[in-house]
C-alpha cells in the first residue's frame, strides 16, 4: 500500500510539504501542488482516515440537518445538498445525516454532532422554530444555513419574494386579476416569505385577495397541492389563476383540476416554484419560478469551509436570484 512516505520519495518534497498539500493547506506552491497530486494519482494513494484526523485535529465530516417532516424526498433539497455534497467533497470532506432520533433514543443534534465531533454544520430548510436547530445554531460548531431565516449562522437563500412577484407579474400581463395562492406551510421560512410576496405584488396591482383565496397547502407535498386546490375548486368564484409556492403542490393542483374535468391552462393556469427537474416533463410543462440549486449548494459549501478554515464563525446573509421559466401551464385571458 502507498504510504505518504513513499510520495515523498517520488516527488523529492519532504513528508510535510506532502501533507500540507494532501490537507489543502494554502501555503503550498501551485507547482509544487501539481507534482504532488500526480504522484498521488499515479501511485493510488488513499489516505487513512484517522491518520488525517490525528494530524489535522479535524474529522473531515460535515453535519446535515434537514426538515423530518419532509425527509429529504423533496427534488429541490436533494439538488442542493448534491451541489453541496460536490463541493465540499472537493475539499476532502464528507457529509453525516442526522435525526433527532438516534437509535432508541432521542438526542438533540448539538449532542449527535459534538459526540461525532464534526467539523461544521449545514440546516437545510428546516423549521425555524425549532429549538434543537436554534441550540445548534448558538453552538460554537461552523455552522451554515439553507433557505432559513437565523441569526446564528450564515445563511443562503433565494430570493422567495421576489419570485412571488415575478409569478403575479406574470400573470397579471396575462390578464389574470382573480389570482389566488397555494403557499406552503407557514412555520417556515420559505412559506411565509413567498406569502409576503404574493400580498405584496397583488397590493401592488390594487387587486383584492378574498380570504379564501390563499390555501395553506403544508410542507410542499404533491397531496398537500391536491387538498388545496380542491377548496379552491369548490368557491362559487373561482380563481383564473393560481400560484403555487412549490412545484410538488402545482403538480398536484393540476391532477386536481384533471380530476375535476377541468383543464390547465384552458380553465385555470398555474404557476409553480422551485423548477424541479420534472416540471419540464408534465402535461401541461409546468410555468415556475427557477430557484439556482447549484449556486445554493456550491454558496453554502464556501461559506462552511472557509469557516472552518478560519476556525471562526461568520454571520453572512447571501440571496441566490430567482427567474421566470414560462412553459405551457399559463394562457392570456
């Protein structure tokens, strides 16, 4: 088996230029760096784990909490963390899953990251009012946070109201003025700010939004779209038009509006949020917000490592742009 001795003895550097160099440390040469890396290459060196753990003072594991209520079964998570997961691994770290249920017993994640003992910590949408995630956030563990609103830890975000605004908008240049609103569910971050943004843009335009018109459709499921669309069906004055706050719950307002014998977009159009990979796929191609899934992750990823490297905490807010992608699920009336 390849030792880091061996590199050493192949390049002609001493064994600390080599670990310095296999540990990313940045006062290394470029060209020394190179020679380095291809001879690790070449000889298929794998460094042991807890050799590099011994040496660096690092266990080179990054912790992830995501929302339970969903899992990680929602397309526009499971993007992100794989952007995060690339970007990170470049860097020679790897992720740790966490519940807040471990085996039998039930543990906060601050307990299950300081007995793994990981380096730092990515939240990735979960509920902001849960104090296990705020106890984690006020620890001294670097720490990054996605699509939540805290003050104890960096954050990346897309811009939720806007994108709101952008699918009012949208419709509003349709002709649309009876626009009524799936949102998600209202203890998270996301739901509420893609709330605030449809008031905003509806205000905007002066036009009334009847209380019956914004249905909370929960955490962004595809059953959830269907219960609310449903309510929204059965008005005696029925919106021309619906935005969702999530893709997963437009897919299921449509199925729901097929099932009425109704027909997107010819009685109701739709607009989603996320532009989950199937949208484009549908029947009608789903009109959605674009929410920059690998901006996100690849973000988070930076902001995490660089406060590992400097073993200190940061405080930053970074809002990723949100764009329209117009599909077939809209017409003009």
């Amino acid at each position: 088996m390849t030792t880091i001795y061996d590199i050493a003895k192949k390049t002609g550097f001493s064994i600390t230029t080599v670990s310095k160099v296999l540990n990313n440390y940045p006062d290394v040469a470029d060209k020394t760096r190179k020679k380095i890396m291809e001879a690790v290459n070449e000889m298929g060196y794998f460094p042991s784990s807890s050799a590099r753990t011994l040496s660096t003072k690092k266990s080179w594991s990054i912790g992830v909490v995501f929302d339970e209520e969903s899992g990680m079964q929602h397309p526009f998570f499971n993007a992100v963390i794989e952007s995060f997961r690339k970007s990170v691994e470049k860097n020679g770290y790897d992720l740790l899953f966490a519940s807040s249920k471990i085996g039998n017993d039930s543990k906060t994640y601050l307990d299950h990251f300081q007995y793994r003992g990981v380096d730092g910590v990515v939240v990735v949408s979960s509920n902001m009012n849960d104090p296990d995630v705020e106890k984690l956030m006020n620890s001294d563990i670097p720490s990054v946070v996605i699509d939540l609103d805290s003050r104890g830890a960096s954050v990346v975000f897309s811009d939720n109201q806007y994108g709101s605004e952008l699918a009012v908008d949208y419709l509003f240049s349709l002709g649309h003025r009876k626009i009524a609103h799936i949102s998600g569910h209202q203890e998270g971050f996301v739901g509420v700010q893609r709330l605030v943004g449809y008031q905003n843009a509806m205000k905007k335009y002066n036009l009334e939004i009847p209380v019956q018109y914004i249905v909370n459709g929960g955490y962004f499921t595809y059953e959830g779209g269907q219960k609310a669309m449903n309510e929204l069906l059965s008005l005696d004055e029925r919106p021309t038009a619906v935005y969702v706050a999530g893709d997963l719950m437009a897919l299921g307002a449509i199925e729901q509006i097929r099932q009425k014998g109704l027909e997107v977009p010819k009685d109701i159009s739709i607009v989603g949020f996320d532009d989950i990979h199937f949208a484009q796929y549908t029947v009608p191609a789903l009109t959605t917000i674009r929410q920059d899934t690998a901006q996100i992750g690849k973000t988070a990823a930076n902001l995490l490592i660089e406060q590992i490297s400097d073993k200190k905490k940061q405080y930053m807010s970074i809002k990723i742009p949100v764009s329209l992608v117009e599909r077939k699920s809209c017409r003009p009336i």
